[in-house]
C-alpha cells in the first residue's frame, strides 16, 4: 500500500504543464552505510496523472494499492540535495501496482520450477 503525501506540478518543453502525484511507500529499516547503524526510511516516487492541481490537492492522504520498487536502469549523475555532491546512480525507484507485482511474482515462481 502506498500513500499520496502531496503534488508536483512540471512544465513540458511545449510550455503546458502537468502533474504528479507523489506517494510514499511503507517504513523500512535501512543500515546506514556509514555508520552500520540502523534507521527507518521510506521510498517516495513521482508518478505522473491526468488530474489538475485541484483533483491532485484532494488525494493526498489517500491510501492507493501498490508498492515502490527499487529497478536498475541506466547509470545516471544525481545531487545529493543537501550537500550537492554527484554520485553515479544506477537504479532508481518506480510505483508497481498490485496486479504488476503479482505478474512479476508468478513469472519468477514458475522459471524456479522449470
């Protein structure tokens, strides 16, 4: 499950804009790397909608089914937003509904078998 905790609003290269949701999925315990100490943390994604700022304003707090994945894409640079240091990225976070994780869950069940 995840929640919508607010919106972001974007301009297109045509100059019209369009919105995104942005929901967050539930806690996770995460060992920081730094210091093997453990804290809790929650993945937050931007997923893009048809709905205006008004609609967007009154979804959020609304709980939606589904879950946030962790994929591998393409390496990428990525600001550490309060230190500006680049790192190189090579995966990034995606909204999965309900009916997408249990394709992909029966997919990878049955090539254990075979």
């Amino acid at each position: 499950m995840v929640k919508i905790v607010g919106f972001k609003t974007f301009e297109r290269k045509d100059g019209s804009e369009f919105c995104a949701l942005i929901v967050q999925g539930g806690i996770e315990a995460v060992k920081s790397s730094e210091t093997g100490r453990t804290y809790f943390t929650a993945r937050k994604v931007n997923v893009s909608c048809t709905f205006d700022e008004e609609m967007c304003e009154s979804l959020i707090g609304s709980d939606f089914p589904g879950s946030i994945k962790k994929v591998e894409v393409e390496a990428y640079e990525y600001a550490i937003p309060d230190t500006g240091e680049l790192v190189i990225l090579t995966h990034s976070y995606q909204y999965v509904s309900e009916d997408e994780n249990v394709v992909k869950n029966n997919v990878v069940e049955k090539e254990l078998v075979l």
